[in-house]
C-alpha cells in the first residue's frame, strides 16, 4: 500500500529546494554519487532504455577540460562546485535493449529508425537528467542545472568517439544560500492544466 512521503520530504525535494549558484567548500563523496545513481536509474523510461550516460567532474583537471565551453555566467558556478555532472545520451541506446529490456526483441523497433533513435534518446535522457536532480536532492545534495554550454564542444571534449551527445549540465553539493536569487513565480494550475 502506498502513502504519501512527509511534508519535509516533499519540502526538500520540492518546495524548499532551490538551484544554487555558489558553492560551500564540503567535498562530495563517490559514495553519495554512487547512492545518487542507483537511485536514478530507477525512474522508467520506455522500453527501459535508460539512455543517459553520466560525466561526474570532480577535478581541477575536469574543471579545466569543461571551463573553455561554458558561458560567461556559469564560469564561476561550475569552477566551484565540487561536482559538476554532464547529463549525455546514448544515440546507440538500443544496443542495450537486449540487457535491459530481455522480453521483447525491441533493438529492433530502432535500427535503421534515426528519427526514432533521436527523439527516443533525446526525451529519456532529459528524464533521467530530472531524475538525477530529484535523486541528488533525495540524498541531501543542492543541484545548479545548467544549459549554457557549447554543447559541440563538450561532445568532443568529453564523449570523442562515442555516440554520445550532451543534453545539460548540473552543478552539484552543498550551496551557499548566501547566493539563491528569490524564488521566481511559477504557472497556477489554471493557466498551465486542463481536465478532460
């Protein structure tokens, strides 16, 4: 029998979660990615095809590597956090299919199906990437999602010869509230929804 999670849950993954833009200086441990994903990965997506594909920055160096691409704006942001997650997907996803979704020969729905292939990967890997956000909240981190990115340039700096392609970033630790802009107003139900 399911029941609705507690109001601080709901606080903290929800209302009183906030995007951050400065960081505390309190490292962030494998493990807690590691817990991060295992979490994550468990949201669906069709056919289970689980498209994302996941750089976790940790380094000077991987800071570094990513810096030349990002946005005048985000510099600062990502050059602090003491994790910054590329959100990537697999256009070669369907290669997984007989792995992850063993009861049905659906590799096959994709091959030769580029239009397919692209959208499918595309909208599975941006749930995962929400996913990982709730996730991240879920284990007590802060997130700083990004899109102000050279996406061209990230691809071959992190995901040479792959078919991987990046979707968005995401900042990730403890933030400084110090640096959380007012919330910003969000669409009422009746401006946004629809009952049918």
């Amino acid at each position: 029998m399911h029941h609705a999670i507690s109001d601080d849950a709901l606080d903290q993954l929800f209302r009183a979660a906030r995007t951050q833009n400065a960081w505390q200086n309190k490292p962030v441990s494998q493990t807690l990615l590691h817990a991060l994903y295992d979490l994550m990965r468990m949201g669906p997506t069709s056919a289970n095809c689980s498209p994302a594909r996941l750089v976790f920055i940790t380094t000077v160096e991987g800071r570094e590597r990513i810096k030349p691409f990002l946005a005048p704006n985000n510099v600062a942001k990502v050059m602090q956090a003491p994790v910054t997650v590329i959100i990537g997907h697999d256009l070669e996803f369907y290669e997984k299919l007989p792995q992850l979704f063993p009861h049905s020969d659906a590799r096959s729905w994709f091959l030769g199906n580029e239009k397919l292939i692209q959208s499918t990967a595309f909208r599975n890997g941006t749930l995962q990437g929400a996913y990982l956000i709730m996730a991240a909240r879920a284990v007590g981190l802060d997130c700083g999602p990004m899109s102000g990115f050279d996406n061209d340039g990230v691809d071959k700096a992190f995901f040479s010869g792959s078919a991987v392609k990046s979707n968005f970033i995401c900042a990730l630790g403890y933030g400084d509230p110090i640096a959380v802009f007012p919330r910003s107003p969000r669409l009422t139900f009746d401006e946004a929804c629809q009952i049918i």
